[in-house]
C-alpha cells in the first residue's frame, strides 16, 4: 500500500501491519508521525478498517464447500451439454426455415389452384378439380421432369442422412 | 463413500465429462476455508447487505470453480476471487430498481447490539454510507486487504493512475467523516 508522497510512508504501514501502532513504535518514527497528517490519516483508516473486517470475518456465514463444488460442477456441465447440443440446435432452426420457405413456394406457385379450388361448388367439385391437378403434376414428371422429381428426393432424402449422422455423432 | 465417484457416474455423459473441474473438491475446501472470511468481509462491508452478500458470495465461488482459474498460486486465485465478486458487486448496482446503499437509513448500517467491541464499525458505518459504492470497495482493498494499486487495478477493472487518483479522494473523504464521527462519539464538552 503506497501513501502518496510522504517518504516514510512505507515504514509506518509495516509498522501497522505488524501490530507495533502506537505501542512497539520507535520514537522517531512516532515523531514523524505526530507531524505527518498524510500519515496519521493513514493509520487512522488502516485501523479502522482492519478492526472492522476481523468483527465481519467472524461473522462470516461458512456454507458447505462440498455443496459449492457440486453446484459448480452441475453448472459446468450443464453448460457442456448447451455447447454439444448447439449443432443441433442449428441444425433444427436450418430445417424450420427450409420447410418454411419451401411451404411459403408452394403456396406462392400454387396458388391459383388453390384459388381454383375454393372457387368449385361442393365436395364432388372439390375432387374433381384436385384430381385433375394432380393427374396433369404427374404427367409433366413422366413427360421430362423426371430429373426434376428424383433429385428433389435425393436432396430430401439427403438431409435426412445428415441430420441423422448429425445426432448419431453428438 | 467417494460422492464425486458416484455422481459423476450418474452424470450427462462422455461430453459433460470433458470440462475439467478448476479445483478438485479438497483443495477447493482448503481455499474456501482461508478465502470465504475475508471475501464475505468484503461483500458484506461494501453492498452493507448481509443477505446480498451471502449470495454473492456462493455466486462468486461457483463462477470461480466453472471458469479457469490462474495457475500462479493461491494469492493469484484470490485476487481472482475478488475480482469476480467486484464485478458481481457492480453487475448488482448497474441493475435498473436496486436501491442503493446511500438510500437505506444509518441503523440499518450501523451494529445493534451497541457493545464496546463494535465501536470501530459503529464509526466506520455511517461513514462508509456516505461514500460512493467505488470509493468504498477501493478503501476497502486497499485498507482492510491491503493490496497494492496494481492488485487494485487487476481486481477492479481500473487504471492504475486512476486508482491513485481516486484512492486519494476516498481517503480524505473517509478520514474527515471518521474524525466527525468520533468527534459525535465523545459528544459536546
């Protein structure tokens, strides 16, 4: 602890800390002191304050170490297991938006079937026009977009194999 | 019976396992044993709150154990103790609704029982109270824990000259309060 300028700053703080105040000091020093006010100021919350923690330290409620250790280490894990967990994590939010997307496509190309649809009177109404929709979807895949359809599969099928192996290595 | 054997075997798995605890659980009763006072001291002193202190201080401990804990010797590791219960401390005062220390009566500050041997925190109280949430946690360091204005720095955040600066104000702030105290203590003549 340094006392700013006074020169004889650090005799009087070991002089302190050892417990010679004001008894076991030198009278020389003692002098000093008694002319110094940076010093004395010093020693005056020096005193006070150390009288004051020994009061609170023998208060100090002492808790289980043991249990202190044991939360600590529930919480480390816990926060190992969030680290392992945020690839899938990722990997869940990367799909939601995927399927999103993809719905939000569907919709968007589709809709004036859908449109249609609604505009048909009754359930008899209602099939008929699917049906035909559906029949003329296939018919341009069996016409030339084969391709198309297969590695639309693939690619599902893909993701699939990744998120698999994703958890399986986690 | 050996617990950590047994829990860390009904444990989260090979990952959990992973983490390397930064003190195994003797060598952490040891430190807690010869830290706990002076930090609660600390904690207790400086947010005048007893039960704030408390939980601080587990708080401080169990944040001690799960981050990496200096390699240099037990001194290192205490300051690193303080540092993490400072700004736990600071983290508590930046909180919107907290009410401050400089708001809460002097009684609530001061000891109750009124016995001889609590003059000192009788005067040192009040005194305490009236200073700024900084300047008591550095009085505190540098007074009471008697660290230097580099350790000061490390556990504060602060600059060194900073410190200086800022410690010398404190201390003839607290000096001129802790003389008016006494000066109340022996009454008029």
């Amino acid at each position: 602890m340094m006392l700013g300028s006074c020169k004889r700053g650090e005799d009087v703080a070991s002089m302190v800390r050892m417990g010679y105040w004001p008894n076991g000091c030198d009278e020389e020093l003692r002098e000093h002191i008694a002319g110094c006010g940076r010093c004395r100021e010093w020693i005056l919350l020096t005193q006070s304050f150390e009288q004051v923690r020994m009061e609170s330290c023998a208060e100090t409620p002492l808790r289980s170490s043991f249990l202190l250790w044991w939360r600590a280490e529930l919480r480390r894990r816990d926060a190992a297991l969030k680290q392992v967990g945020l690839p899938m994590t990722l990997a869940h939010r990367f799909a939601l938006v995927v399927g999103l997307v993809a719905a939000a496509a569907f919709l968007l190309l589709a809709r004036a079937s859908i449109l249609d649809w609604f505009a048909l009177d009754g359930m008899q109404g209602l099939w008929t026009g699917v049906h035909a929709d559906l029949l003329s979807f296939l018919a341009t895949f069996w016409t030339g977009n084969g391709v198309l359809l297969v590695s639309g599969l693939g690619a599902v099928a893909l993701m699939g194999g990744v998120v698999y192996l994703a958890t399986d290595g986690q | 019976m050996n617990w950590e054997h047994v829990l860390s075997n009904a444990g989260t798995g090979d990952a959990a396992q992973t983490a390397e605890p930064a003190m195994d659980s003797e060598t952490f009763a040891g430190f807690y044993e010869r830290s706990a006072r002076p930090l609660w001291a600390y904690l207790v002193r400086v947010s005048g709150d007893a039960a704030l202190a408390e939980d601080l201080m587990q708080e401080s401990y169990v944040r001690f154990l799960c981050a990496s804990t200096p390699q240099d010797g037990e001194v290192a590791a205490r300051r690193y103790l303080f540092r993490i219960a400072s700004n736990l401390l600071r983290d508590h005062w930046r909180r919107p609704g907290v009410v401050s220390i400089e708001e809460l009566p002097d009684h609530l500050l001061v000891g109750k029982d009124g016995s001889a041997e609590m003059n000192s925190r009788a005067t040192l109280g009040p005194a305490m109270a009236r200073m700024r949430p900084r300047d008591r946690q550095l009085l505190w360091l540098a007074h009471a824990e008697n660290y230097t204005h580099r350790e000061i720095a490390e556990i504060t955040g602060l600059g060194v000259t900073s410190i200086r600066l800022l410690l010398f104000r404190a201390r003839r702030e607290m000096a001129r309060l802790l003389q008016q105290g006494k000066r109340a203590e022996r009454g008029p003549r």
